[in-house]
C-alpha cells in the first residue's frame, strides 16, 4: 500500500545585523517564532560592513570555518529547533568585480543553508548590499524586507558606503514582496519612494502580574543599549533636582556614551545588561521609566521598544514627544528639554494610580508578541508560503 510522504518544512532565513546572543533579542524572538510555526529557521547574522584588517584575521577564519560546517542547531522558544549559520564575503567589497563575485557566493551559500532555496522564505532586516545583489541572482519564494531605522543617520554611515548602503535599501525595498516598518514615519517614507510598506509595531511580553512597587527611595531607570541616543543632559537634569532619587541605567555601555558624565552624580547608577527572562522584574523595580533620547533624524524614525515595556510593567514613563509615541500621548509625560523631562517625571511618580495602571497594561495588550507574531504569519499566508510548502 503506498504511503503519503511526510510534509516538508518550508526553508526560512532570518538575517538579521546582529548575532544571536545581541543584547536585541527581538531578531531571535521573530525567528523563533517562525520555527515554532512550522518553518525550517536559520538565523543569519549579519555580514560586517568593514574590510577585515590582519587584527581580525582570526575572526574571518573562524567564520570561514562556520559557512563550511553549515547552519548549527541552537534553542529557540518551545524547544524548537532554530538553525544559525554565517555568511562570508570577500575583500575588497567596494571594487567592482568583488562585489560580483561576492554576490554569486553569497547566493551559493543561501542555496547551500536552506534547500530547496526555490521553495524558501528570504526574511531581510538588513540592506546588506552583497545579499539584495544575491536575491536579484538567486530569487526565493518571497523575499519580506523589516525596515526598522532610517539607515543614513545610523553612526559610521558615511561616504560611498552610505551610497551604496541607501542605494541596497532602495533596491530591496523595490524588489521585495513585502515591505514592512517598526514605525509610521518609515512608512510614509517608503511611500514618497512609491513602495508600499506596512506599518508593523515592535511587539512586547506582558506578564501576567505585577508585583507591587516597594522602593526605599523613589527610583527612576532605563533599559537598554547606552550610545549615542541617549541624551545625559536630560538624565543629569533629573539627578540634579532629585538627589534623593534613585537613577538605574541597566544595559551595555557603547564607546560612544560617555560615562564619565556621572562621575559627580552620586545617586546614577550603571548596571550590566540582563538577561531577557529578568527584564520585567528589573523593570518593575522602577516607579518611573525614563526614555531620554536625543530629538534628531534618526530618532524621528524611531519605534521605541521601551515605551512597551515600560507599559507592560504598568509603570509611568517620560520620553520626548517622537511620532511613534504619539498614540500614547494619554498614558506618557511628555518632555522637549531637560528641565522638562526633570519635571515630568517628578509629576509621573506623583500622579501614577491604579487606573493608570492598568490602562498602560491593558495598552500594551494590545501589542504583545503574539498579536504580532500573528501579524507576521498571515502575512506569509497572503504571499502564499506557509510552513508547510
């Protein structure tokens, strides 16, 4: 009697800027969630936009040595399998008969990672130019393209590579089956360029419970990569008026933060990075959250992951009015200067209630991560290239 063959996964990358242990786990969050869908998922991190120097030889041999053994099994949410591989490119990436070169590598290895390739999902966050020049080679089933920054502002976009990093977006962008952005202000760019984009929200864990604030002194904090957006000025200011005020700022510190900005500020306290699983118990150990970004272009573009969090714990939050944060005019303070942001969030610890509460929770609902993990997958229903081919 013949029998029916089992179904087979649909192949699916990810690629992603960032490694999967990034201290930004919502990459590895998306992936997961589509291995646990039914996906065969590789996590692709991203291709490094520098030409290696000798000092990072070692570095190029290992992930030589990684695109040679193929994707590796590594966890993912449910106990799922989630694949992770690396792509390599040649140097010099600029000149011209790399760049070709490269591309046709590139492509041999995205076959190679997720057979049959004809039949997989290509799931871009980055505008690597040596991946959209591959895709135009090597066309999957449906390529979807996360647009999460404006990229010319990002620090180090400058010169020929902004050129062709902009010119790659645009290519991308145009040639995608999908378009997605983080936030509405990269939508209606995309939309002066003539491309449809759909606007997608960051997505957020919302626990169950929280557990009640109990704090010797009322303490302000902030969660996330400390660099270049984080405006110490507004920070300082809130550290001056309120010395009996508690100030965390819980993440990594970048080289372009600069620290020494606290040293005479007894009452600012960096703290490491932790992990994903104690993020909402961090949090909750704060009466306000601070959002201190600094108002330029790439901010403008911005869809802050934090203000969710932040809502999710149910607590008060202070940030300047960006665009993207404009639907929670009711459930945030407000601040355009560092007097203001000082203020606001002396008035947030003040006025905050269990009306206000649960409203900033109930809010955040409605943006879990599983309203958009659903998101996502119908849209892949709609490009027709579900799970199970």
């Amino acid at each position: 009697m013949p029998t029916t063959p089992p179904p087979t996964r649909r192949p699916l990358v990810h690629y992603a800027p960032w490694p999967l242990d990034y201290p930004n786990a919502v990459p590895k969050r998306e992936a997961s969630a589509f291995a646990a869908a039914g996906y065969d998922t590789v996590y692709v991190a991203g291709i490094g936009i520098r030409n290696p120097r000798a000092s990072s030889a070692l570095k190029a041999l290992d992930r030589l040595g990684r695109v040679a053994r193929g994707p590796r099994p590594a966890a993912a949410a449910g106990g799922t399998a989630l694949r992770t591989a690396s792509l390599l490119v040649a140097p010099p990436r600029q000149r011209l008969t790399f760049r070709r070169g490269n591309a046709r590598w590139v492509a041999a290895q995205l076959r190679r990672m997720a057979a049959p390739w004809p039949e997989a999902v290509a799931w871009i966050w980055y505008p690597t130019p040596e991946l959209v020049d591959a895709l135009a080679l090597a066309r999957p089933a449906a390529v979807v393209y996360e647009a999460y920054d404006a990229l010319e502002f990002t620090p180090g976009m400058t010169g020929r590579w902004k050129e062709r990093i902009l010119a790659a977006d645009h290519a991308l962008a145009s040639s995608a089956d999908a378009v997605i952005a983080t936030s509405q202000a990269l939508v209606d760019r995309y939309a002066e360029l003539g491309i449809p984009a759909e606007h997608m929200p960051p997505g957020v864990d919302v626990p169950a419970v929280v557990a009640p604030r109990r704090n010797d002194a009322v303490t302000a904090g902030f969660v996330g990569t400390l660099d270049h957006r984080v405006d110490v000025s507004w920070i300082r200011a809130l550290a001056a008026q309120r010395p009996d005020w508690r100030i965390r700022l819980v993440g990594p510190v970048q080289e372009s933060f600069p620290t020494q900005g606290f040293d005479d500020l007894a009452n600012v306290v960096l703290e490491p990075p932790v992990p994903n699983d104690r993020l909402h118990t961090t949090i909750a150990g704060f009466d306000v959250g601070l959002m201190p970004y600094v108002r330029d272009e790439l901010a403008r573009y911005m869809s802050p992951v934090k203000n969710l969090e932040f809502m999710a714990a149910g607590i008060p939050a202070v940030a300047p009015p960006l665009r993207a944060l404009e639907p929670f005019r009711d459930l945030l303070y407000f601040a355009s200067s560092a007097e203001e942001f000082a203020s606001a969030a002396q008035r947030a610890v003040a006025e905050d209630d269990e009306g206000r509460v649960c409203a900033r929770r109930a809010a955040a609902r409605e943006q879990s991560w599983p309203h958009r993990h659903r998101a996502h997958l119908d849209l892949l229903h709609r490009l027709g290239v579900q799970p199970g081919g």
